[in-house]
C-alpha cells in the first residue's frame, strides 16, 4: 500500500541555487568561495590577497563585497525560485585589520520575510578574530520569467 500524502519537495540547497545562477565576476575576481548555507545561515570565505587597498590592509569594500554575497545568497535561498532578492541596504562595521590569510563570513538571518530579508555578517581572520560586523537588507521582488 502506497502513502497517499505527497512528499514534500526538498529544500533548495545551496550548491543547487549557485547552479543555476551566474557565479559573477566580481566573486570570482576576489575568490570568494561558499562553503555551506541556508536561508538562515552561510558560510564562505575570502582570501586577503588580491582584496587589499594600497596600504596592504584588507579593503574594507572587500569586506562588504563577501558580506552582500553572503547576505544576498541567504535571500535568495529564501524566495527562490518565485522570486529574487537584490540588496538595498548594506552598512559595515571595521574593527581590526588583516594582511594575509583568508577571511571567513558567517551570515545568520535576522528576518526572512515576503519583501524584505535581512542578514547580519560576521568577518573574522584565520585567528578568530572579528574583522567586520556588517548587516545587508534585500528587497524581494517576482521573479520575471
């Protein structure tokens, strides 16, 4: 004898959401790599070389480029495949400055709703230590065929 309740679809992963979205230019310019993440939460990494600004120092543009990717692939793990999120608002914090090694960004969810989502990014270096606080806000809009 057959169940008759359906099973429930799969949830959307995130190598299955990378696979069907362009990887982008700039994330494989600054070779930002996602390691694992849900809507709630992401982890990917960046490495400092080739992502400084002239005095050496990790940019904080760099910084706030490993957040939104973060950020916007948690919001689109979200709403996709009926919809997109496109970041709105990002603001970032710099506490402490790197000059080598790889940068680690865990984004966890702060709201995940129907037209706004918003993550906090955490950056930290290969000690632990908390490089930047940002925080990205996406808009969610249909998803046009």
């Amino acid at each position: 004898m057959t169940d008759p309740t359906p099973a429930a679809p799969s949830p959307l992963t995130v190598g299955d959401l990378l696979g069907q979205l362009p990887q982008g230019a700039l994330v494989e310019r600054m070779g930002i790599r996602v390691l694992e993440g849900t809507a709630q939460r992401l982890v990917g990494t960046m490495p400092v070389e080739g992502n400084t600004q002239v005095t050496g120092l990790l940019h904080g543009g760099a910084s706030c480029v490993l957040a939104e990717t973060l950020g916007s692939i948690g919001a689109m793990l979200h709403v996709w495949p009926d919809a997109v999120a496109v970041g709105t608002d990002i603001n970032a914090t710099h506490h402490r400055s790197a000059t080598s090694g790889l940068v680690t960004g865990v984004a966890t969810a702060i709201s995940l709703g129907r037209t706004l989502c918003s993550h906090e990014v955490v950056l930290t270096d290969d000690a632990g230590r908390r490089l930047c606080t940002a925080r990205i806000t996406n808009l969610v809009r249909p998803r046009t065929p």
